[in-house]
C-alpha cells in the first residue's frame, strides 16, 4: 500500500480553512492525529477522503506550503464574529465561484450576440443620494404606489422582487446550500449574500438559509451595489449594514426602495397607536415587518431598543416556524437557485451545439435530465 509524505502544516492548514481544528477531523478519520504528528503517512484514498471533507481542491494538499487564498470579491461584512480576517469558508468560497462562472459564461454570451451593456449599472456614485437613487431603483423594477395590492403576502413579495430583478436583467440567486448539494449548507452568520458587478451580466446572491424577512432587504441592498457598482460580500446585523461608506450608501438606497419614506409617514401617524403597528404596515407594504421596523428606526419614529426588542422576537419565531416548513418542490426551489432565464439560455447553448451538456450541468448544477426537466 502506497503511503505518501505529506506537510503536517498542509494537513493542519485544510481543516482550518474548513473552519475547525483537527480534532474535530479526527472524530471521521482516526489516524489523522499520526499523520500530523509525522508517526505515519496516508494513502491516496485516505488523502482524498481528507480532501472531500475539508473541501480542499486535492493538488493543493501536496504543496510545500499553504497557498494564499485572498477573498474573491471586496469584503464588507461587518457582522460580528465573521470568523478570521480575510477568511471564509470553503462552501462560500466555491459558492462565489460558481456565481463567477456563471457571470463569466452569460457576460460573453451576451456579447456574441450584440447585446448592449445595461445602462444602470454602476449609474450611481457615492456622492449621489442614495434615496433618490432608491426611488430610481424602484422605478426601474416597475414598483409604483399599487404594486402591493397584487401580492397576497409579504412572503410571496420575496419571490416577486427577484423575479422583477431578473426582468431588468440582473441575475438573483437565493440559495441555501451549495449548488444543490445538500450536505454543504451555507451558515448565516458568515454573510448575507454578494453582488457581483459587470456591465452585461450583473449578479446577486442571497444567502437562502437566513429568515425571509431578512432575504427582502438582501436583494435590495445587493441591488444597490449593482447600482453604485461596488460588487463585494456583505454581511450584518439586525438588517444594519455599516462600517463603510458604500454599506451605508447602499441600506439607504435599499430601504427607500422597500418603503419610500414619504408613504411611510403617511401611514404611521394612523398606526402608531396599534399594538401591532409593525404587521398592520407590513400588510400594506407587502414588505417583511422587520423591514418596516427597520425603517421607522432608520426615521426616527422608534428608539434602536424598540427595533431590537422586536427583531430578535420576530426573527426567532420565524427561524422556529421555518424548520417546520418542507422542502419543496425541487423544480420550483430552481427557480430562485438558478433562474428561468438563465437556465432557459444554457440549454438552448447546448442545444444548439454551442456548449457541451456537461458545462450546461456545471453551470446549472442541474445534472443528468434534470436541467431539461426544469426547463419543461
């Protein structure tokens, strides 16, 4: 049995960048506690497992030294305990990645076929105000004064904002997981979501894990980095980016899309006095209560206390009610893990012999008949 010499360093190195320390590796594979100490070698197999579970590209374990690996995108997270500096995790790693690859694919499809770049992104500067801004975000997703009457729920507005986003021709992925691999779930606590700037394929992620109320802000937070074109990884607190200039530009831009402040004040005045003040806007709004919270805080119509008090309440009865909830059908979660329009473009690709079927499937994470399935 062939045993190869490999770095204790390199091995210590992989389940760190996993984001645990050896002994919890240990729990899975024994004999690693004697390959770190140098007492005995793996073999290939035992290398690979180790590889599969840390999620480390194999090639990587027989270098001399640990790689540097900077952050893909600018790093704005500034919620707390986001793990070390300039680290993240292999699962948002490889998530960043596979958006990459997909920008990359659509932005020289798009140029092959004559398309001309979209006009709103990166239109705004930071010296612009990010409320009027807002509102022209508004306007370009067609949200006028009545949109909420055609939506039931708040939580079917979730979904309706990211189809509205993909009609402007922005990519909106909501996903939990990585691909659909659901043994790699995304943590919370990590980031929020991205946004990727290009001129012909811009993209938003939002991470799927994280409670519905919070996803709505997401999507129009990451909407107004495609705007400011300031692509990077946010993530924060109580739906309070901050820290830099841009993650402040950029939540007022995103809550004056949500709720305009001159409709809100409005309608406070007349709901201020219920018990559920927060819930009866929402209705109106057709926006998450937290969102509404979040504004009448941003306003100062609340103290920061009344907001915190009723999102931690809010957001862990909603994280409770979530667990609870299946699945779903696995066609329709497609949709906001991958996108009708983007899908749709692929398979034609490789239908049309321009693609093979396999980067069809790496680009989808669709595999076998299931990309055609969806698109039926």
């Amino acid at each position: 049995m062939t045993r190869v010499p490999i770095s204790p360093e390199m091995l210590t190195w992989a389940c760190e960048r996993a984001g645990y320390d050896v002994a919890h590796f240990t729990q899975k594979i024994p004999q690693l506690n004697s390959w770190v100490k140098n007492e005995r070698h793996p073999t290939f197999r035992q290398l690979e497992r180790l590889a599969n579970l840390t999620h480390t590209p194999f090639g990587f374990l027989f270098l001399p030294e640990p790689p540097n690996e900077p952050i893909p995108v600018p790093d704005y997270r500034t919620v707390t305990g986001t793990s070390r500096d300039g680290w993240i995790s292999p699962n948002l790693r490889d998530t960043i990645y596979a958006m990459e690859r997909r920008q990359d694919w659509l932005r020289r499809t798009l140029i092959e076929e004559g398309m001309l770049p979209l006009p709103f992104v990166s239109s705004a500067r930071l010296m612009d105000e990010p409320e009027e801004v807002g509102r022209e975000m508004r306007q370009a997703l067609g949200l006028n004064d009545g949109w909420a009457a055609e939506i039931r729920t708040w939580q079917s507005a979730v979904g309706e904002l990211r189809r509205l986003i993909e009609g402007i021709d922005v990519m909106a992925v909501i996903n939990g997981i990585v691909g659909n691999n659901t043994h790699r779930k995304l943590n919370v606590e990590e980031f929020r979501g991205f946004a990727l700037t290009d001129p012909y394929a811009p993209l938003i992620f939002v991470n799927g894990v994280d409670a519905k109320s919070a996803q709505m802000f997401t999507l129009a937070h990451e909407l107004a980095h495609i705007w400011l074109g300031k692509e990077g990884l946010s993530g924060f607190e109580m739906l309070s980016p901050g820290g830099t200039d841009v993650e402040k530009w950029c939540n007022r831009a995103a809550v004056e899309l949500l709720v305009p402040a001159e409709e809100l004040r409005r309608h406070w005045r007349e709901a201020n006095h219920e018990k559920d003040q927060f819930q009866i806007l929402a209705r109106k709004f057709k926006v998450s209560p937290i969102v509404i919270a979040r504004r009448a805080l941003n306003l100062e119509f609340i103290p920061r206390s009344t907001f915190s008090n009723f999102y931690e309440d809010y957001v862990g009865q909603e994280r409770k009610d979530s667990t609870k909830s299946g699945g779903g059908n696995f066609y329709t979660i497609q949709d906001y893990r991958v996108g009708k329009p983007f899908a749709l473009k692929v398979l034609r690709a490789a239908k049309e012999g321009r693609i093979q079927f396999k980067e069809a499937h790496d680009l989808t994470g669709l595999r076998g008949d299931s990309l055609e399935k969806y698109a039926k």
